[in-house]
C-alpha cells in the first residue's frame, strides 16, 4: 500500500444481506417509526410490489408502479402527489436503478425516508446520486437527502432477473469500481472493497448466464454488486461514465448494455497512465484485464458493440465531440482523435487497444 494521505468518506446507511431477507421488511419500517408506507416499483415489478404489500397489511398505503428509466420529472411529481395524499411517512422501493431514481427523486422533495430492495446490481442505492430529466436533458445532482436509509438486499429479489439483464447490469457494477481504482479521490478503503467486487462479479456472472437460479453464484454477484454501489457514491468517475452518459444521451442507448461495451475500451485507453492500477486488475481479472472484460461480456452472452445496441454509424464523430465539450479529470490526458478510435472501436466489437 502506498504512504500517501487520503480522505474517505462513509455514507450512513444500514444494509441487510442474505436470502430471504424481504420478511425483515415490517421491522425495518418500524425500526424508522414509520406506520405509512408507498411502495414502488417500475410496471414490469409490480409482483414483486404486490408481494410486500402483503407483508406489511395496513401499514401499506398504496403502490405507485409507475417508475420507468432516466427519472423523468413528472413521474416523480405525479409520485409525489400520491405520496402526499395517501401521507405516505416512508417509501419502499423493490427494483432496479429506475425505482431507486423515483425513491431518491421523493425523497428530495419530501424528506421522506426509503428503503430499498435492490433487484438488479445497478447500484444506485448506495449512493447520493440523482439523475433526473426534464425536456428531454439529464440533470445530475449529488445529495445526501436522496441516500436511502436502509437497503434490503435480499439474493431471492434478484433471481427472477433474467440472464441477460443480469449479465449487462452485473459488468455496468464492475464499471463503478473499475473506475474508482483510478479516481482522482481514490483511497485504500474503497480500492479494496473496488477488487473484492470486481472478482465477485468476475466469477459469479459467467455462472449465472448458465444457471440464473445459482444461488451462490447470485449471492456472490449481489455482494459484489453493493460493494459497487458503494464505490460509485464515494468517489469520482472518470472517461468510462463520462462516455456512457454522452451515448446513452445522445443516441438514447440502453444504460448497463452501453456500459458493458465501453468499460474495456475505457480501461485500454487509461491502462498506460496507470500501471499500478493494471496490476492490481490482473490480481482479481487475470491478464490483459481490458481484454478480460470484453471476453466476461461475451461469455455471459452480452453485447460488444455499439451498433447492435442501436448506435448510428455516423455518431462516432459527433459522440468524441460531445464527451471532449466539457473538460473532467481523468488519469490520461483526453486527445479528440484518440477518443474517436476507442468509440470507433466500440462501435465495431474490436478488441480493446
Ligand atoms: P431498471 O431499474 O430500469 O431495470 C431494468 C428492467 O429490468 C426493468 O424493466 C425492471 O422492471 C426489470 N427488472 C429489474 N429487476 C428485475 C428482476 N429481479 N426480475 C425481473 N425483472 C427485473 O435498470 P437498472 O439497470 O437497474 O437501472 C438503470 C437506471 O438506474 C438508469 O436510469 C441509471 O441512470 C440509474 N442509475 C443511477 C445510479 C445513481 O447512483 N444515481 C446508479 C446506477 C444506475
């Protein structure tokens, strides 16, 4: 370990982990007093809602299945309105990062406390991030009033995923804490916690793209996938969210997929500027860790290129332009012509360089 001095901050949340962890969820409601609880999921998990209103009878007020991807605004108002009307003193969420972006977006503008069942490994529960959108831009904002309070993590929430969705969700995790080895406010803690989470997911996904109902291969991955979370809400990203967030907003790309094909063309192009780093990757991923990632995504039978996931030909050009428009920090200087290789590369399949 290297001498040098560092700050690391903790976000407070307590987090329940194991199987069948969802029937703690009437304890943990009232652990926070709370006697009136909203619950939330996207309209696909509304099962899943029904269920936990089940087990919290009469302290369920209602069900507000209306999350859907990006946040947009008037849901979260819309949540809101029957937040206040049915008065709602604590919101449940069971889903993936869309029904956490609707959870925290409440809870900014109520101060109501969440707790949230995490159903995918997207991670957004740990963090004090919010990105909600609005005439058609994505506004990002970081907050400690949208950290939920307790997260249920219960491995049975997560089999139903199916094995596509968990392969693409579980290397979008990965990316959090790829990217947190070289934050510019990396620290020891959370690089430890970034590999042990890297070779969770490593090891777990391959395993549940051949049996989604692997249950230590699922409870590896969720692990994985909170520790990955944590890494995201305590330190900076880089060029590889940087990327994401241009192509997933220009071109509308599916989140996790267009993370899955950008991480090992975004750990390639740094590679050189972090040496220290890159070993450490082959400790937990193997040899040439960029090229690892891109053979992890194959195997679990994910995209590795842009244009299957619906990029056009000709935004290769105009995507390098829009993530060089606004300057941030990342560990290798960013060089235009450099930048539209990788996207090229990324829109063929190419193996990482
Ligand atoms: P998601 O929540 O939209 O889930 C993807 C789909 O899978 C949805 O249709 C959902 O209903 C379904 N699904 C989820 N879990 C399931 C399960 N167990 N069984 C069956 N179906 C299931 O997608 P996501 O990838 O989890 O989250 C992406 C969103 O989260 C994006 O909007 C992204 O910007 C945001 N995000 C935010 C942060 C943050 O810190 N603010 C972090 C990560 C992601």
């Amino acid at each position: 370990m290297s001498t040098q001095n560092f700050t690391y901050t903790g976000h407070p949340a307590r987090v329940i982990f194991g199987f069948g962890t969802t029937t703690q969820l009437p304890d943990e409601v009232e652990r926070l007093c709370a006697r009136r609880a909203l619950i939330l999921s996207t309209p696909a998990q509304t099962s899943q809602a029904e269920h936990l209103a089940g087990l919290l009878g009469a302290t369920c007020v209602g069900i507000f299945s209306g999350a859907v991807m990006h946040t947009p605004v008037d849901v979260s108002e819309h949540a809101v309105s029957l937040a206040k009307e049915v008065g709602a003193d604590v919101v449940v969420g069971v889903g993936g990062g869309s029904t956490t972006g609707l959870a925290k977006a409440i809870a900014l503008r109520t101060d109501l406390a969440q707790i949230i069942l995490p159903t995918t490994y997207a991670g957004s529960e740990m963090t004090p991030i919010l990105g909600e959108t609005s005439d058609g831009a994505k506004r990002t904002q970081t907050t400690l009033k949208v950290l939920p309070e307790v997260v249920i993590y219960d491995v049975d929430q997560t089999l139903g995923l199916p094995p596509g969705i968990s392969g693409t969700s579980g290397i979008n995790a990965m990316a959090h804490a790829v990217e947190a080895l070289y934050a510019r406010d990396s620290n020891p803690v959370i690089s430890s916690l970034a590999l042990q989470a890297i070779k969770a997911l490593a090891v777990a996904l391959p395993k549940i793209a051949k049996d989604s109902t692997d249950r230590d291969a699922r409870f590896d991955a969720l692990y994985g996938a909170w520790l990955c979370g944590i890494c995201l809400g305590s330190v900076g990203m880089a060029l590889h969210h940087k990327l994401c967030h241009t192509l997933g907003g220009s071109f509308d790309l599916p989140h996790a997929e267009t993370h899955t094909v950008i991480l090992p063309h975004a750990l390639a192009y740094n590679a050189p500027a972090m040496p220290e780093v890159m070993v450490a990757l082959e400790g937990v991923l193997g040899p040439d860790p960029a090229l690892a990632l891109q053979k992890l995504a194959r195997s679990v039978n994910a995209p590795t290129s842009l244009k299957e996931i619906g990029m056009p030909a000709d935004g290769v050009e105009r995507a390098a332009f829009i993530a060089m428009s606004n300057s941030y920090w990342n560990p290798r200087a960013l060089e235009i012509s450099q930048i539209r290789d990788l996207i090229g590369r990324a829109y063929e399949g190419a193996p990482p360089l």
